[in-house]
C-alpha cells in the first residue's frame, strides 16, 4: 500500500506493506537510522519519535497508520540552519553537557521523550522525569545523568551565545539528497 | 503449567462416557479446537486457535486416547505444535458416577510449553487455562441439553 | 610537561553524532545487494533434530539459500580461548559449539540453531523461516547447576555423563583452611545462589558479512567489543581463511557489558554464507533472540563459611561453589568462576588462610560467560554478604569489623604491594580511606538513631555495606598464560603524526560507550601539549589498526591507554633527534614542554608542527635517522591493576507488603588517577544501576524443562529510571604504581561493589525489626521480602 508522511518537515511518499511498522518506514524504506530497534515487546522506547506532536513508540504503529501525519525523528530534532550547519535542540544540548549518553543507543529515544514531557511540562521535578522515563531503558547511564540532562534542558530553553557553540555539526547527507525546498512530494526508492 | 478441573455435569455416566468417546461431540465441546479428525484408533488429528496474551496462533497436532477405561475415565496426549511455540500436555480425566444420574468428571495433568509461548506466554497461560476449562464444562453441559 | 586536559571533564566528542541520530550502528549500514538472514531455532532445551524438511520454505519466492548443519560439516565450531584443566590433571572438557545442529544431532538450549534462512529482505526471511520443519524429539533438560551434578540428571553431552566441564581448588591447602576453622570462635555460614543474569546491551547482536570476489577478501561488520580477537577467532579455528584476507570493523557500538566480547556462530555464518552466495549478508538479532543466545552472567551455587576469633579477626575462609557453564564453553568462560573469581577471595581483608573448590557444570542453557565485573563481583557478593552477616551475628557493627581486618594501606612505591594467599600481588591500596569516607557521606550514627525509630514503624530502615577490590587491566600475558589463557591480553597502539603536525591516534581498544574518542584523545594532546583538535582517535577497524585485544576487563586506560603513552614517548624521542638537529644542540639540552622542544635556559624553541613537518620533508636531517614521525607500541602489563572501594546502600522496606525502595546509593571508588572525572562518574552510575539491577529486579526463570519465561523486556526487569535514587559518588586517589598513567581502570566497579551492599542492606531493615534471615535469594522482590519477615 501506499503512505504519504510527513517526516521531519518533508513529505514522505511510498510503497508498503501492509505491515510495515513506522519503525522499519524510517529505518529501511527512508534510511532514517537515528530511530533505533531495542526490543519486540514495545518496552525499551528506543524508537520513540513524534507522531504529530506527541511522543509515539514507533514499534507499536503501522506505518500504514502514520498515513497522513507529521511524524518527528532524532534527525528532526535540531534547527538546520545550513546543510552543513544546526542549531541543536536543548535536550541535545543537554545530554552532551551532562554526560547524558554513554554508547548512544537508547538516547534518540530518550531525547524524543524527554522532548514530549517538556512540552508537556517545562518544570519538572525529577520524580516527574523519572516517572517519564518509565518507559525508555538505558543500559549505560543508570539514569542518573539522563535526568540530569533533562533537567539542564529545561533551565536552558534558549541557545547558548554562538561563540559559546561547538564546531558546526555535518548534516546527515541522505536526509538532503532528496531537497525538497520546491514543496513537491519526493518519491524515496 | 499444571491443570486441573472437577465438574458435576447432569447425566449419567454412560451418556458422558459416550460424549467423550465421540470426535464429533469433542470437537464441539473443547474450546479452542476447531477441527477433530480421526486418523487411527483412538487417534486424531486436531486443529485449535488459542490466544494467551500478547501471542496467539493456530496449533496443529495430534491427540491420542490412552488407558481407556470405560465410564471410568481415560488419559489425553495432546501434542500440538504452531509458530508461537509447542505444547505437549497430559491429562487424566476421570468419571464418577453421583446419584441422581449425574457424573462428576475431574481431570489434571500437566502441560510442557516451549518456544515463545513458554517465553512470553507464562504470566498469562494459568489465566487461560482456568478460561478454557470453564468453557469446556459450560460446553459440556449445553451439548446435554441439547443432544 | 602540563596537564591541561587530563583531569578535566571534557565534554564527549563522540556525542554529537549520537545526539543527532547520525550514530553508524551495525544494523544502520546498508550494503549494496545486502541480503537477510534470519535464523530456525530450537523450542526446546534438549532435543534431537530428527529431521527437517525445507522444501515449502525453500519454495518462497525471495529466498536465495538454506543453509542446515549438513551443509557445515567441513566447519568448526566456535573455540573457547580459555582452558582450565580438572584438578587432577584431566583436560578440560570442551564440547564442540556448532554453527548450526546437523540432523541426527541434539539441541542443546533454547535458541541453538538448526537452520538459517537467507533471503532478500528480512521479512521474507522470517515468514521461510516458519515454512522450515523440523521434527524434533523433546529430550529431558537440566538449567540449574547444582541439578547437573544429581545422579539422575539429563546429560548435556552424552561423552561427559557427570555433566563436569572440569573442576578446580585454588589458595590454601584445604586442610590448612580446616585448621583455621577449627580454632575460630565463630563461623559464618551462608548459602546462597548468585543468579543468572542477562548483560542486555541495548543494541541487539547485529552482523554484516561481504565477500569481495575481486580481492578475494572478506568484511565482517560486527557489534563487538573486539574486532582483532574475532578475526583470529574466526579465521584461525572456525572458517579456516587467512587473516589478511579478512576485515573485521566493529562500527558504533550500542553497549556490551561483556556479552560483545564473544565469537559468535551467527558472525562467522554470516560472513560464510556471504562467499556461497556472493552478495552481502546481514543479521540482526531481535530482543527475544538476544535473551536466548547471548552469553549469559554469574550463575553461581555457593556454599561459603568465614571463620572469626573471639575478637573478630578473621581466621579462614571455605568456599564450595557450583558454576554454570551452559551448553558449551564460550570464549572465556572457564576464566570466569576461576582466575577472575578465586583469585579475588582476599578481598581488602587480612584472611590468613582460604581455599576455594569450584565445579563447572554443564546445563542445558545459553552459555554463561563474563558479564560486567565477571567472576568479581560474584566473589565481592560472596565475601560482602559474609562480612555483614558476621557482624549481624556476632553483634559488632559492620563498618568496625571491616576496619579491624583491613590489609593497611600501601602504595606499592613505598610500601610493597599485597601478596593475596590466592595468587594475586595487589599493587597499591587504602581500603581503610573510601570506607571512612563512605561513612561520611552517610553520616552514619544519625542513620542509625533514624534507623531505630523507624523500627518501631512499617516502613523500616537497613543499611549496607561493601567494600570490593577488583583486579582490572587485564592483563600480563605471562601471567594468564600460566593460568590457562590461549592468548596475551597485551595491547597495541599507533601514533601517527601528520606532516603538518596533526595526529591520528589507532587503538586496538573498542569504545561502546566508554568514551575512548574523548578520554584517550585528552591523553594523547597533554602528552604532546597540542590542543585536543588536532588529534583524532581510530578504532575498531582491523584494516587500519594493526592489532588489538578489544575492551574488557577495565582495560581499555590501563592496558590500551599505556600502549599509547608508549607510542608517544618514541614520538617524543624521535622528535627530540630532529629538533637537536635543527636547533644546532645536544638533545640532552632540549626540554619538551607545551608542544615546542626548547634549548634550556634559552628562547631557542622549535615547535612540535615544525619538527614534525622536517620529519616528513628531511631536508635538514641528522645523519642515519629514518624519515617520518610515526610509531607503534605493543604493551604488555607487569601486573593487574586493583581498583577498589565502598559501596552503601540504604533502603526503606515496607512490612506490609516486602517491598524494598532505595534511598540512597553511595559510591566511594579508587580507580587510581582519573582523565576525565564525568566519564569515570558516568561509569560507575552505570555499573551501580546494573548491581541495583541484580540485587532487586533482574534475574532468569528457567522452568523444569530448560525453558527460559522471561525472556522479554515484558517478563525479565530490567532497572528503570523510576527505580533508581541521584547516586551519591565521590572518589579517592591511590595510583596504579606500575602503569605510566597510574591509572586502573572504571568499567566494572559500580556493578562489582552495589550488587552486596543493596542485598545487605534489606537484610539489615529486617534485623533492625526483629527478623533474621540470613538471605534472601536474588533479585529480592516484594513477595520473597515479605516471606523472609512472615
């Protein structure tokens, strides 16, 4: 079946099967590999991404069910400003300034979460994030420092002075070889 | 996984020994299967679908009857295989036969899984099978009435 | 020479990719013609494959090839790298461990493979794979070790009918030890089951093999800890190919926690079948895969007795333990329950006299290898549980009676190290100091006057302790080799400087997550005093990197760190010669400071860029000297290195219904000089929440017949962030005395130290409210809680 979505601000259009998971849409049919696969069971929320706004597990929806939402990934996340340049989302900030991540697996998921829970709540205390963090494993960090980032980001919604930025980030080339900038819908392979 | 069931059903002995004796009247009665095929004495092939939990699927296998004996109860062999995983289950049922014409019919024995079923399935295969033998004596006592 | 980045929390420079989803895990990469291969696994824990028919899935349009353990027979198994021979002289009994089961033959876990489907997606593959029939005849099963050793238990190798795989005594003669005993006041005496446990990296196995016909050569893209050791494993003892026709490349990594360390079936298949087939084969391994066939953790029956004088000085120790192997010996495994574990049984204590007597045992399971401390924090459970039970008994307090039998401090520079009566030579320690500091941040006599009041409550209070030493930067190959290691555990690094004086750093270390990229780069630039842009680290690919051993055993720092350090002082003296040369003076007049070589006492200098560049255009050379400015080092260290410290846990237990919440975790560690305190921090929170983990929530369930129960994030309890407290850390610095960084290593010894100490603690909440258990089994839930007080 065909799917049109919505992915990170480009309009997404391909040929699935029926049942595809929006997981393996990303990952396989647009090479979108931020988005990762820790279990089958839809416990370990390494596949957290935004389904119209809000965080979704990606394992447990069809991409057939995605048809005609926006849907938001870890590649999405950051403000592009040029191909080769961004603006990092504070949560991004905040897990590299808190040592929020250690091999890196479970944090585009982390970071999805997180983002819903601060839109949700821009204050929380650490109960609320750790109770929002119910669902995401991580193996490396024993948290501690996640909920530190977390909070970081919430008391640092705005970017930091750009002399205080780290050296421009190199895009992910095969989000942009498909430039969609005319408006018209690409077809991915 | 251990299952057991005791059960007082409205006729007489002799008229459940019968029912338990006949593939047809089986088939009806045992929830979950949906065919029962006779390929040898005291041997079928039988068909079920069961969900347990987060896995459900489609069995094939074979039941064999062992230790019959008559109005007094014989031993069920299933061995069913399917994609979620493999049971083999053995079950002694027993008939005694009450006043007023009725029977009371008991069984336990206890069934082996393994595959996903043995790995996800256990939480919730206890609650199934406590399901399954009320639907199998609710079974039974419908099929009197109405044979 | 200046430090101006070790000791610094560097922010990681490995992060921006992971924080941007543009990480390269094993799984993301896509290779052209990539096909998939999905595995048919057995249900059962025993059973003879009778036969299998592959027609119907064979049939399927997509499949390109089926591959059965016929098809095999020319193949080996996956070896074992490890041999630990029978006390009385008896080899080690080493089972093969085939790719896949050949008819005829017997499974021997849940997950052993019989057959893999290759096709051209992965759905495809999974739906043959359902089409494949096996006929399997169910055989009876054993998965708890001390069943293995029952009479009447269902053999996992028929040639090996008492299921041994060999058993082993290490420390003092047993009679010495009974002696000891005889005269002690009192003896402690504790059963118990250190549970298995499943590492739970999460990112699940994933391998790619490609074979380019016009090279004739191979790549294995694998999730490893150690990509060099995989390729000699897979070479030299499974596939038979040469090495140099052989790239392994172990890309981003989604953690280990040991389980990675392993050659795997599944990786030489892939890369086997990717040569039948020509084209590119991937597997990844799903959650529930994972629970089945990666090597497992700890495992243990345990008998142990610790005999005290009527002071409470400690006068013996007795262990009997049975171990579990699994179905076959993985790579280390039998250096797990021994080397790592029996040579740990000191502790930070002053035991005159013990003796430890291990059987290992085969089981119809997955195979237990090491698991994040491996082998130590099964010997840290064993002793720590022992030292707060003690005090319980005897009535001393449990702090103090550590205090009394502390090996006192020593540097090893000084002082000499601490010869162990199991082997082991400690190299430097002052156990006395993370302990008092440990009770410190407690502030434990206000702990107990609450503790007393909350006695009186439903929510009770427990304490306790731990105090762990851990052997680390594994290791001196002379010294494994004698203890049975089929390998050196040395380490080899590469520092190449660049014509214009940047610096490209190659390591046989493997970071998943430890940070390497941005640790070893702060070393590299202090070293050389350059700022840390102009170095860059490689790792993980065998093609670029001339050897490696991988990352294990905390060795990474101390191990591969040195071979660095190495690396850099030939660099150094190298560029000295040419920096003589051009600034007309002896090199013994030279300083190298701040990245410049300066005549002393002068304002003579000549930059590292500049040296640099005359090594690579030697116009204006010294005489004889060779060109270029690139050097490898192997090192090899002279001993383990010994982390160590103490580990409190607090815990409110509820009477009413058992369960147990943690309040505080207090980690006090020397881990030797640090490099970057927020990653050592970082580490040791990830280490605790792993011992948090089995103490109070993880552990296998295996039923009577070998079937794992729990083998899905739904049914096994892994740590969640809602469990865990804000850990309380702070460390202590005691140098490894003979490594050049003075480093020992941070891996391990969050989950070595946590694991007794949150045990220890319940068991104090109960004491404190008149109940006495000795222990409670493994992961302490609400329901085995509340039977210990009902």
């Amino acid at each position: 079946m065909q799917v049109e979505i919505n992915v990170n601000g480009k309009a997404r259009k391909a040929e699935v099967e029926d049942r595809t998971l929006l997981v393996y849409f990303l990952r396989d049919t647009l090479q979108l590999t931020g988005t990762h696969v820790g279990c089958d069971t839809s416990s370990c929320g390494a596949c957290t991404v935004h389904l119209d706004g809000g965080a979704v597990k990606s394992c447990t929806l069809l991409a057939a069910q995605a048809d005609g939402c926006s849907v938001t990934t870890i590649e999405g996340l950051a403000i592009q400003d040029t191909p080769t340049t961004m603006q990092l989302h504070p949560l991004q900030e905040g897990f590299k300034e808190c040592h929020g991540l250690q091999c890196g697996y479970c944090t585009p998921g982390m970071i999805m979460t997180a983002a819903d829970l601060l839109k949700r709540n821009p204050t929380p205390s650490e109960e609320e994030i750790r109770f929002a963090l119910e669902g995401n494993i991580c193996r490396c960090t024993g948290y501690h420092n996640i909920v530190k980032s977390i909070q970081w980001a919430a008391t640092h919604t705005t970017k930091p002075e750009p002399n205080q930025q780290e050296e421009p980030i190199d895009a992910d080339k095969h989000l942009f070889t498909n430039d969609v900038t005319t408006g018209e819908v690409v077809e991915t392979h | 996984m251990q299952l057991s069931g005791t059960h007082v059903l409205n006729a007489p002995v002799g008229r459940v020994w019968t029912m338990l004796m006949d593939p047809v009247t089986l088939a009806r009665i045992v929830p979950a299967v949906s065919s029962l095929e006779q390929i040898d004495d005291n041997q079928y092939k039988a068909l079920a679908e069961i969900k347990m939990g987060p896995v459900s699927g489609s069995f094939s296998g074979n039941l064999s009857l062992l230790n019959i004996r008559e109005n007094e109860g014989y031993s069920l062999h299933v061995k069913q295989t399917s994609k979620i995983g493999n049971a083999d289950a053995l079950i002694n049922i027993a008939l005694k036969s009450l006043d007023n014409d009725q029977t009371e019919l008991t069984f336990d024995g206890d069934a082996r899984l393994s595959g996903l079923l043995a790995r996800t399935g256990q939480r919730v295969i206890s609650g199934v099978a406590n399901t399954l033998t009320k639907q199998f004596f609710a079974n039974f006592d419908e099929a009197l009435i109405h044979e | 020479m200046s430090n101006k980045f070790i000791g610094q929390s560097i922010k990681r420079r490995e992060d921006k990719r992971f924080i941007t989803g543009k990480g390269r895990y094993t799984d993301d990469i896509v290779l052209p013609g990539m096909l998939h291969a999905h595995f048919v696994r057995s249900p059962y824990a025993h059973a003879r494959v009778s036969s299998i028919d592959l027609d119907e899935a064979k049939a399927m349009p997509g499949v390109i090839a089926i591959y059965t353990g016929d098809d095999l027979a020319d193949v080996n198994g996956v070896p074992c790298g490890w041999q630990v021979n029978f006390r009385d002289g008896e080899a080690m009994r080493e089972p093969k461990h085939p790719m896949l089961i050949p008819t005829g033959s017997t499974a021997k876990h849940v997950g052993d493979a019989v057959a893999v489907v290759i096709a051209e997606t992965k759905d495809i593959a999974i739906d043959a794979a359902e089409l494949v029939m096996v006929e399997w005849e169910e055989l009876p099963a054993v998965a708890a070790p001390a069943d293995a050793l029952l009479p009447d238990a269902p053999k996992v190798h028929e040639q090996f009918p008492d299921n041994k795989a060999f058993d082993w005594t290490f420390g003092n003669p047993i009679e010495e030890v009974d002696a000891a005993m005889e005269k002690a006041a009192h003896i402690t005496e504790l059963e118990f089951v250190n549970q298995r446990v499943v590492p739970n990296a999460m990112e699940p196995r994933a391998y790619i093999g490609s074979y380019d016909e016009t090279f004739d050569k191979y790549t294995l893209y694998t999730s490893t800890q150690n990509p060099h050791l995989i390729r000699l494993l897979m070479c030299a003892f499974v596939l038979g190919i040469p090495e140099h026709k052989v790239r392994v490349v172990g890309p981003d990594v989604g953690g280990g926690f040991g389980s990675k360390i392993y050659h795997y079936t599944e990786e030489a298949l892939v890369t086997w079948s990717s040569k039948q087939l020509g084209q590119p084969v991937k597997w990844t391994s799903d959650r529930s895969e994972a629970f089945l066939t990666d090597a497992h953790g700890r495992d243990h029956a345990t008998k142990a007795e610790m005999g005290f004088d009527a002071d409470g000085n400690i006068l013996g120790l007795r262990i009997k333990t049975v171990a579990n192997m699994g179905a076959y010996l993985s790579t280390f495994a039998p250096a797990v329950p021994t080397y790592l574990h029996g040579t740990l049984l000191q502790g930070l204590y002053t035991t005159p006299k013990i003796n430890i007597d291990m059987t290992c045992v085969f089981t119809h399971t997955v195979a237990v290898d090491a698991y994040r401390g491996a082998g130590r924090p099964e010997a840290t459970y064993l002793l720590e549980r022992l030292m707060d039970l003690a005090a319980l008994e005897m009535g001393r307090d449990p702090a103090e009676l550590r205090f009394q039998n502390f090996i006192p401090p020593f540097d090893g520079v000084e002082q000499p190290g601490y010869q162990t009566q199991v082997a082991l030579q400690y190299d430097s320690g002052n156990y006395e100091a993370v302990l008092k500091r440990g009770l410190e941040m407690l502030a434990y006599d206000d702990f107990r006057k609450e503790q007393a009041e909350a006695a009186k409550t439903n929510k009770i209070l427990g304490v306790g302790f731990s105090t762990y030493v851990e052997a680390c930067g594994i290791a001196p190959s002379a010294v494994v080799g004698s203890l049975g290691a089929r390998a050196g555990l040395f380490e080899s690094a590469q520092v190449r400087v660049q014509p214009t004086g940047k610096v490209s750093v190659f390591t046989g270390s493997h970071s998943h997550g430890q940070g390497h990229e941005t640790t070893f780069v702060q070393v590299v630039a202090d070293k050389l005093g350059i700022p840390m842009d102009d170095v860059d680290l490689v790792h993980g690919d065998s093609d670029t990197i001339a050897f490696g051993m991988g990352t294990y055993g905390s060795r990474s720092l101390a191990v591969g760190g040195s071979a660095i350090v190495k690396s850099i002082d030939k660099i150094l003296e190298k560029g000295g010669k040419i920096a003589a040369h051009k600034l007309e003076c002896a090199e013994g007049d030279l300083e190298y400071a701040e990245g410049k070589w300066t005549v002393k006492g002068t304002d003579k200098s000549i930059s590292f860029g500049d040296v640099a560049l005359t090594a690579y255009v030697p116009h204006i050379y010294p005489a004889g000297l060779e060109p270029g400015l690139d050097f490898s080092s192997f090192y090899d260290p002279a001993n383990f290195t010994y982390p160590f410290g103490c580990h409190i846990a607090v815990v409110e237990v509820d009477k009413e219904t058992g369960k147990v919440t943690l309040k505080r975790m207090i980690a006090v560690d020397d881990v030797g000089n640090v490099i970057n305190p927020m990653i050592v921090d970082g580490q040791i929170h990830g280490g605790l929440a792993q011992g948090i983990g089995q103490a109070l929530f993880e552990g296998t369930i295996y039923d009577e017949n070998g079937q794992l129960t729990n083998g899905s994030y739904m049914d096994y309890c892994m740590p969640r962030a809602d469990d865990l407290p804000m850990f309380e850390t702070d460390r202590q610095v005691t140098p490894c005395p003979h490594n050049p960084l003075g480093v020992k290593g941070a891996g391990e010894a969050g989950a070595i130290g946590s694991t007794p100490a949150v045990v220890n603690a319940v068991i104090d909440a109960l004491w404190s409210a008149g109940h006495k258990p000795k222990d409670i089994l493994m992961p302490l839930t609400s329901e085995r809680v509340w039977q210990a007080m009902n």
